[in-house]
C-alpha cells in the first residue's frame, strides 16, 4: 500500500513555487520537500487543512492510494 502525495502537481497548476507554498501554509521547505518526495510517515489534519486551504484544493487532490498488490495492466 503506498499513498502518493500529488503537491507537485497542485503547485503546478497554480505556478506557485515550493517556497512560496511552505510560506503560506506555514513548513519549511525542506518539510514540503519531504512531502513531495513521498518520505513523510505522517501529515497532521491541522497541516493537510492548511494545505487545502492554499492552494483551494480538496484533500483527494494532495494524496493518493495506490495498490502495490494489483497486477500491472496487460
């Protein structure tokens, strides 16, 4: 079970810039970094609600599951 965190992609589609983002919603760049790169075991709800509200998104457009059990399509 993985869960993919897709900030690159929301930050993107804003042209809004790592720094820029941490700034806002209140982390270092370096923890945006570690979100990003998918080496975070956590995210409190008080930071994932603070993300959404930047970058006016809903929590299912920042993480999602991907099986590692489910065969690749043929």
């Amino acid at each position: 079970m993985a869960i993919v965190v897709r900030i690159d992609v929301e930050l993107a589609k804003r042209k809004m810039s790592v720094g820029e983002f941490a700034e806002k919603v209140g982390l270092t760049p370096a923890n945006v970094a570690v979100l990003k790169n998918g080496r975070a075991k956590a995210v409190r709800f008080s930071t994932l609600e603070a993300m959404c509200r930047v970058l006016e998104c809903q929590p299912g457009d920042l993480l999602e599951f991907v099986d590692d059990e489910e065969e690749p399509a043929s």
